[in-house]
C-alpha cells in the first residue's frame, strides 16, 4: 500500500503534498534547427504541396551561397515541377532569424531577396509553412488561382 506524501503546515496539520508539475515537452520550434527543418519544416512543406497535387523536384536544407547578394547562410531549397525555383534563406541557424526569399522562374536566376516574416515576433512550424505557401501561391505557382 503505497502513502500519499504529506507536508505539515505551520499549524502543525499535515495535508497531502502538491504533485510536481509535468514538465511540458519542449515546442517544437526549440528543436536545434537542423532537426527542426529536416524532420518538421520539410515534411510539412511537402505534405501542403501535395495537397496540391505538387511534388517537389529538389526540397531540402543546406548551407550554401545566398542568391542575388552572396554570402553564406542556411536555407531551404525548393524546386517545383516546371524548374520553378525558391529559397528561403535564414541570416543564422535559428528560425527566429531575419529571413528573406528568393524566387525564379524555370530558365532564369533570382534577381531579388524579398524579407520574409519580417513582423512577426516568434516563430512556429505553422506560421513558417504556411507564409510559405501563401508566398508560393501568390506566385501562382500552386495551380488554378
């Protein structure tokens, strides 16, 4: 038979102990950035995509030469059916860094670095994913719009 923990008061009285809070599982947006695209932002990325009847040709996070403008930084890369290209470039490691975008159209290289979630203070999977998609849409590069 197992006893409830019990805790005295200053009046002497015992009454049965608090339970120490759950620790909340970590957000995901606190994953290390690597996991964090790879395992979260990518397959959300592709799963909306599909709903579009879209599979991408090239979706994946590297660290490489940010267009237009040069110099290095993560990014994820994307290219749709029909060469359509976009990156979406993060100034460091970290979601919650200043971000811009880049998009081309199949045969032609980026000419411009859009800011990208400028105004938002904290990040999350949903927010990124679907600004993405907006911005992609906007484009018309997600079908009949």
């Amino acid at each position: 038979m197992s006893e409830t923990p019990v805790e005295k008061q200053s009046s002497g009285q015992e009454v049965p102990a608090k339970a120490a809070p759950k620790a909340k599982p970590p957000k995901p947006e606190d994953k290390p950035f690597p996991e964090f695209i790879d395992t979260l932002f990518l397959p959300a990325v592709a799963k909306q995509l599909a709903e579009h009847d879209i599979t991408a040709d090239r979706l994946e996070r590297v660290d490489g030469q940010r267009p237009v403008v040069g110099g290095e930084c993560p990014m994820v890369v994307g290219e749709l059916p029909g060469g359509r290209r976009f990156w979406v470039c993060f100034s460091k490691a970290d979601i919650n860094s200043a971000k811009v975008i880049a998009l081309a159209d199949a045969g032609s290289e980026p000419t411009l670095l859009e800011s990208f979630l400028i105004d938002e203070k904290r990040m999350s999977l949903p927010l990124l994913v679907s600004r993405l998609l907006q911005r992609l849409n906007g484009q018309k590069w997600l079908g009949g719009n």
